[in-house]
C-alpha cells in the first residue's frame, strides 16, 4: 500500500513503555508515582532508568499527541511530562512550557486540566534539563 508508514519494532516498545508509565501495561506493572526520582517497588533502578529514557526519546511524539483529540491522550502526555520533570529528565524546552500551559488553562476535559497542572507543578518543582549539543 503506498503511503502506508510502517511500524518498526522500537517504535512498539517506545509506546509500550509510555503504556507502562500511564498503568495501561497490566495489572501486575501500575504506573508509578509521580514523585521524588527512584525506583518504585518491584522495579529496579535499571528498569526505571530504561523506561525514563524510552520517555526522553518519545518527547518530540508527545508534543504532537498533545493535540490528539481524546482527553485521556492528552492527560498521558501531561503526566508523561511530570514523569520526567520528577525523574530530572524533562527536556528545557519553551514548546513544553506553552503545551502544558495550554492544557491547564483551555483544555476541555477536568482530568486534563489537573494532569497538566500537576506536570507544571513538577516541572517548577524539578526543574527541566538542557538538551545535550549533537
């Protein structure tokens, strides 16, 4: 089919692992906190730092989920966001800053609103990192 884009085998493992982070992965694996960087219980800091970096490189895909048109992928990218913020791991991007911002003010959907309050709250509190140079 011409057109058709092809899903690759690391994009599936990116999105499982913002499935994890949001406790849609399974019941066995909630979402962890949204809180002081660490490991939560059952999960070492390897596999937290493996899922924060699958996060870290599903930034620029995030930006563009924000503008999906259900509430509860918009309210994913906002604690997605404070996820990183709390891990010190959110990139310092202005983009960021105006999405949430957005979110919490207009958005139509309470959960959303909230979600990016608390995103907003985590990167006051947290801080955001630069962006290394390539």
């Amino acid at each position: 089919m011409a057109g058709a884009s092809m899903r690759h085998e690391s994009d599936d493992a990116r999105l499982r692992a913002l499935a994890f982070w949001v406790g849609h992965h399974q019941a066995s694996q909630p979402a962890p906190r949204i809180g002081p960087a660490g490991p939560t219980p059952g999960e070492t800091a390897a596999e937290r730092e493996r899922r924060i970096g699958d996060l870290v490189r599903m930034v620029p895909e995030l930006k563009q989920l924000a503008k999906d048109s259900r509430p509860a992928v918009r309210a994913t990218v906002a604690r997605s966001f404070a996820i990183l913020a709390t891990a010190h791991r959110a990139p310092a991007d202005r983009e960021i800053w105006r999405l949430l911002l957005g979110l919490a003010k207009y958005d139509e959907d309470p959960d959303v609103r909230a979600a990016a309050e608390a995103a907003l709250a985590a990167l006051e509190r947290y801080g955001a990192v630069a962006a290394k140079a390539s």
